[in-house]
C-alpha cells in the first residue's frame, strides 16, 4: 500500500515467543511457528518427521503469513480447502502493541484470512497430516498431435489422482498434469529429507523475503515493451519453463517428494489473473470447457504475423474445495472449485499484456458468471484517469467487480469486528478497504522514475515500485554530492555524509554532516 501514513510490517526476522516457534504438536497434529517465516522453512520442520501439509501451493516460497493470511490461497489436493482454513490458532499484536493469543473457534474463524485488518498476526498454528505415502508422478498431452477431442478423457484420467496442477503450454500446444497420490507410495524415508531441507535453506535462507524471483535481467529491462511483441523469443521462454519445471518435479519426486513444483532458484517475476469457478461436480466439465475455449483464443493470437503480446508462461489451473463456515471474510460458498489461470513475465513499464488478460478473463465470466475472484491477483481491468492513452489497462479499475467481491452481509460482518477490536483504524489500510466499501480509492500504478529495482539493489519491488527493504541497505559507496535515497548509501568518512534533502531541485544528496 502506498497511502500517506501506513507503514509496511516485515516478520521475517521477528523472533516469536518459545511456545509459539518451531513446535510441533503431534497429538493433533499441528505446528505453531512465525508468520514471518518461508513455507519452505515450515516444510524442512515437518516433512523429516513424517508429516505434510494438507494441501500444496505452486512452490515453497510464499511467507506462512502471506500464503495463510490470504482467504483466495489454495492448493492442489482436490478435497482440501484453501490454506487459511487449515490455521486453529493465533497469536495477534492489537494497536497498542499487546500479544493475544485465539484458539476460541468463532475468533479463529474471525482471523483466517483477515489480511492483518484486525491486527498483526505474529504467529500462527496450523493443521498438519501425517504422510501416508505420498506419490508424485505427471503425464502429458500433445493436442496438437492428438487432437481437441482428447482433452476431456485426458482430464477424466488425471482427476482420479488424489491432486493435480495442470499447465497449458500455448506455444507448444501441450497439456501438463503434475499429479499426487497420498497413498501411492509406502515407505518413503522422510527422515532422510531433512540434509536437502538444510542445504536448500542455506542457499535460500531469504525465500520468503524474495519470493524465489529473480529479478529482471538488462535485456527485460533495456527492451521492455518489444519483448512481448517478439513471438519466437517468447516460445523459447515458454518452451524453456516447461523443460525447467518438469526437471524439478522429477527431482522433488525423489528429493524431498513434499509435493511441491516449480525450480526454486529461477523463478521470474509474473503477474497473474485468476478466477474461480464454482463445479458441478468433479470440474471435468469445466476444465474442458475453459482449456478449449482458451487454448482456442491463445491460439488466434500466436496465428498473427504482428501482435503486441504473444503468451509467454502457461495457462495453469487446479481444483480444490470449500466447505461451510471456514471464514468470516470470504468470498466462496461451500463446493468444489476450479481456479482457472494465465501467468505473464514481469516486464517494467509493459501494459500491453492488460488487454489481452482482460479480454480472457471477460471471456472466462462470460462462461462462468458467479465466479469468484483471487484476492491479490489481478482482476477488474479499466483505464486510469490521467495516466497513459485510453488503450492502456490496469487491474482494480472496474467498480462493478470491485463491488461484488464480498457480499453486504460479509462485509457489514467483518466491518464490525473491525471496530471491535480495532477501534482506532491504527490496521485499516490496503487494498482490501475498497472491497469493503471502506474507501473509493483504487489501486493507482506508480513507478521509481529513471530507475528499476535492478538498479536499486537494495529495494523490493511492490506493485511495480521500487521501495527500500527494511532489512537491507544499498553498500555505502557513495560520496558527497552523490543522490541518494538513504542514509546507508553514503560513504561514512569523517564528515558522515548523511543523505539530505538538498537545496534547488537537486534531490537528496549525500551531504556533510553539518
């Protein structure tokens, strides 16, 4: 968020207290541990004693607060519900700074997926299974050899399994399964993952801190618009994803066979629109319906000679369930859903992509009306006011989705636990506030002018701006009269060199300390 008076929290150095870090309570089972800290953390802890999530994500890298915190995160295992209705119990800051701990039912149904609007969730417990023999295997499709008729049988197949995430590789018009079994493989020894955990976590000790991306290289950077428009360099890079996370699957399967996809060390930045779509039954029938019609339009635009945008990473989609009363804060009616979704390479300063998810996910609510959103995805593309031509799209723009998000009675329920325990609005922030109809301000882009976070190695990209980290510092190697963003970039010597707002319209430089 980047209103005027809020201030970003980072956990992922805050230390929790004892009873809350790192235990694992096996009677139920579950496990209390820092909303600051990596789901991958949180598997190097359970996984060598036998136990699993009850359901998995893309990849390891989400904060345990993010990935729990949201009430849209899913994951793979088909009669698993969303990752906040797997949390029993919390530990909250309130605005004056005291601890509280939830266990009571009603108060955790209050919390999960509250996205700190009623205080700073430090710590969380959460559901865990014991591994029963968990099994990771795939399969494939060439449709473009099999044909779209095969496409049904195809999905009716891997819909046996007990979890699946599928990608559709556009460019080269083949359909991933990426399956799990909980009980296909017996007798796995778990206890040997844990040296894998340890090396993984010594190279990626800041996962959750980075989310595994790597940031754009100078090419990205240094073409930004034209490389969309380049269609062989895009079904290279699509073509090079798909080789990359089959390699990884093979190898999780193996080591630590957690059930999670997707490389780790080379993740690119990727915006990402999402819907759910409520099934009738097992989702055959809409997966279907939805790769065909999709696969039908991706493939019109790779048939023309010149386009803006050409799709670069895959469709991708996976079904899981939602069952009654989980949540205070939600947005899904009890039944099983299918998360239909497009992945997009980041690239700086690049709206050319917008129209095109706008004109699939209007095709996709077109087919599904009554679906529901991702919070935190994007969805509801409109122009800004002010901003670029009347071609350029943004997301958060349109007022009808943004108002259908939550259902009055959700909202009027939330709003007053929100005076309830935060009567001075200290958490009442973020871009949530204009889905309740707290706020009419909507997301606006802004970016660091004549800089991007390649640039700027001590910054974190939030919503395409560069923003210092709280934790980290750009080396002290500038010297006076340099610019400069904080204090920590100027050369200590011994006039200090503090960065200062300098005279005229010069910025901030790196001064004496008089």
């Amino acid at each position: 968020s980047f209103e005027s008076d809020v201030v970003i929290v980072h956990l992922v150095n805050y230390k929790v207290d004892d009873a809350w870090n790192d235990i694992i309570n096996e009677d139920k089972p579950s496990i209390r541990i820092s909303a600051g800290a990596s789901t991958l953390r949180l598997h190097s802890l359970i996984r060598p004693k036998g136990y699993l999530l009850e359901s998995n994500s893309g990849g390891p890298f989400f904060s345990v607060g993010g990935a729990y915190m949201n009430p849209s995160v899913h994951g793979s295992i088909f009669n698993a519900s969303r990752y906040c209705a797997q949390v029993i119990g919390f530990q909250v800051m309130n605005a004056t700074g005291h601890l509280n701990e939830y266990f009571d039912e009603e108060d955790v149904k209050m919390l999960r997926g509250s996205m700190g609007l009623l205080g700073i969730v430090t710590a969380m417990e959460i559901r865990i299974r014991r591994d029963v023999g968990l099994k990771m295997s795939r399969d494939s499709l060439n449709i473009d050899r099999e044909g779209e008729d095969a496409i049904r049988p195809f999905l009716a197949r891997q819909i046996q399994h007990d979890g699946a995430e599928w990608f559709y590789y556009a460019q080269q018009d083949i359909l991933d399964s990426f399956n799990l079994d909980l009980e296909g493989m017996p007798d796995y020894d778990y206890a040997s993952t844990s040296s894998w955990y340890e090396d993984t976590l010594s190279t990626m000790h800041d996962v959750a801190y980075t989310g595994a991306s790597i940031q754009p290289s100078w090419f990205e950077v240094a073409f930004n618009n034209i490389l969309t428009s380049m269609k062989l360099l895009n079904s290279v890079f699509m073509l090079l994803t798909r080789l990359s996370l089959i390699d990884s699957w093979d190898k999780a399967s193996v080591y630590p066979n957690d059930g999670y996809i997707g490389p780790l060390h080379n993740y690119v930045n990727s915006r990402l629109i999402s819907y759910n779509i409520k099934c009738e039954s097992d989702c055959v029938d809409e997966m279907t319906s939805l790769t065909i019609a999709t696969r039908t339009y991706l493939q019109d635009v790779l048939r023309r000679p010149s386009s803006p945008w050409y799709p670069n990473l895959p469709i991708e989609f996976r079904v899981f369930s939602v069952r009654e009363d989980e949540l205070l804060l939600d947005n899904l009616s009890p039944g099983k859903y299918l998360a239909y979704e497009n992945l997009d390479l980041t690239i700086r300063r690049n709206v050319n992509y917008a129209k095109f998810h706008k004109e699939m996910q209007d095709m996709w609510r077109s087919m599904y009306p009554g679906g529901g959103v991702h919070v935190g995805k994007e969805f509801g593309f409109g122009h800004v006011e002010g901003i670029g031509s009347e071609d350029d799209l943004y997301p958060f723009q349109d007022d009808a989705i943004l108002d259908s998000v939550y259902s009055q009675p959700t909202r009027d329920a939330f709003i007053a636990k929100m005076n309830e325990l935060d009567p001075s609005g200290t958490f009442s922030a973020g871009s949530t506030m204009r889905l309740l109809g707290l706020t009419t301000n909507k997301f606006t882009p802004r970016e660091l002018t004549g800089g991007t976070c390649v640039e700027f190695g001590g910054s974190e990209c939030f919503s395409g701006c560069c923003v210092p980290g709280l934790n980290v510092c750009i080396p002290r190697d500038k010297k006076f009269g340099d610019e400069c963003s904080r204090d920590c970039e100027c050369e200590v010597d011994t006039s200090g060199n503090p960065c200062r707002l300098a005279t005229g319209d010069r910025g901030r430089r790196c001064r004496d300390s008089e």
